[in-house]
C-alpha cells in the first residue's frame, strides 16, 4: 500500500507496517515464548540484542531533538536484569549497522509500540511463569507513568516532527520495516527457527 501523506506520520506508520506486526504475532505463535521460563529466557535475549540497538540510537543528536524525553524510555537495563533473573548468559552480539536519522525514529516506534502488546505479554508470564515487573519481566513493565500516556506522547513528537515530506516519511517506514526484521531475526537465532 502506498503511504497516504496527508495522514500523521504515526498513522501512516501503523498502516505501513501492520502486515509486519501481524507476521510478528505468528512468529511468536511459532516460537512458544511461554511454554517455559527457558522458553521465555530466549525472548528476553531477543529483547536485549533489540534494545540495546534501539538505545545506541539515544546518542544521535537529531533522534533527542525529535524525542526530547529519551530519559523516560528504553529497556536494556531491564532485560539484562531479567536475564540474570533467569540464569541467562547475557548475548554478545554485534549492533544492527550503521542506522541514521530519520530511520532511526522508525526503530523507535517499533520500540515504543512493541510496549503496548508488552500488557499482554506482561499477562502472560504472570500467569504462566509466575514472574514479575520485579522479577523476571522488568522489560515488559509499563512506563511508570503509565503505557498510553507515554506512548501518546511518542506519536504527538513523531507528527511534530515535520517529516511530510514523502521523502522523510518513507524514510522512517523503511527504518521501522527494518526493525521489525531485526527483531524477527532475532527471535529466529535466539529460538532456532527457520
Ligand atoms: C505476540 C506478541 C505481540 C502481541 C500480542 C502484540 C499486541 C499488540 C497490541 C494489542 C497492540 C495495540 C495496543 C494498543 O493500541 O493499546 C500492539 C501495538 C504495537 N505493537 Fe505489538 N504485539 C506483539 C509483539 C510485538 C513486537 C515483538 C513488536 C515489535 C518488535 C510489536 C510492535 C508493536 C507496535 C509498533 C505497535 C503500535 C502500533 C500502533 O498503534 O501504531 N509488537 N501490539
């Protein structure tokens, strides 16, 4: 589909990369991230590798003039804690290349979206794994100050941002396509699958 421009850049986001979130939603069916807490633990590696680009990204002048709450958000940190909950040897893997802006604001809102479906992970391991924002699951923990009003906050910097431009919108939706297929990547090495 090709991108409406004279939609918000958060919504032509959302409707540019649906087809990759649901793609995502039948990998994760595959990769069976709660059948087990050693299950759950190759996830958690997945979010770490993916967290870890995502915060790299923190450092780019552009990205904190488009994002000036940067403080408030990513969760490397949490995911390692999490992994040493679990007894997880923590993955040392190469960051994604080299990704510049206005790609990069892509990366972020796979990121910062991805925080959303996290309620329903979040639900999950509590239910089945029996773990925690505090023990566990801190990478799955809402902001405190709440998911939506984060995540609202989020999209009101990404249509301030004065990328409607073709150009610079199909930029950020290249980025956001690209990490989603680092995650997804991801969730293959981390789960051996095909
Ligand atoms: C099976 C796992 C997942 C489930 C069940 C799930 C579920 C959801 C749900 C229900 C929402 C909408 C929440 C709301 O509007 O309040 C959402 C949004 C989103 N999720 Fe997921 N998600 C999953 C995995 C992921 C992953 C792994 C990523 C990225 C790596 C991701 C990226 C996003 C993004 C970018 C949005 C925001 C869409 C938008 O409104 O623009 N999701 N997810």
């Amino acid at each position: 589909m090709t991108p409406d421009s004279t939609l918000p850049l958060s919504l032509q986001l959302k409707q540019q990369t649906a087809h990759k979130h649901e793609q995502m939603h039948r990998l994760m069916e595959r990769a069976e991230p709660f059948s087990s807490r050693a299950q759950y633990a190759r996830f958690v590696a997945a979010q770490y590798v993916f967290q870890r680009d995502v915060e790299a990204l923190f450092a780019l002048r552009e990205i904190q003039t488009a994002i000036p709450d940067l403080e408030t958000r990513g969760r490397v940190s949490a995911a390692r804690n999490d992994l040493r909950d679990l007894d997880f040897v923590i993955p040392e893997m190469p960051l994604a290349e080299h990704i510049t802006m206005p790609a990069a604001l892509g990366w972020l809102y796979v990121s910062e979206g991805s925080t959303l479906g996290a309620a329903f992970l979040l639900k999950e391991v509590k239910k089945k794994l029996a773990l925690s924002e505090s023990f566990g699951a801190r990478n799955l923990a809402a902001y405190p100050e709440g998911r939506a009003i984060v995540w609202q906050r989020f999209t009101r910097y990404l249509d301030e941002a004065r990328l409607d431009e073709q150009g610079k919108a199909a930029e950020v939706i290249a980025g956001a396509h690209a990490a989603f297929n680092r995650f997804d990547n991801l969730l293959r090495h981390f789960f051996q699958l095909a």
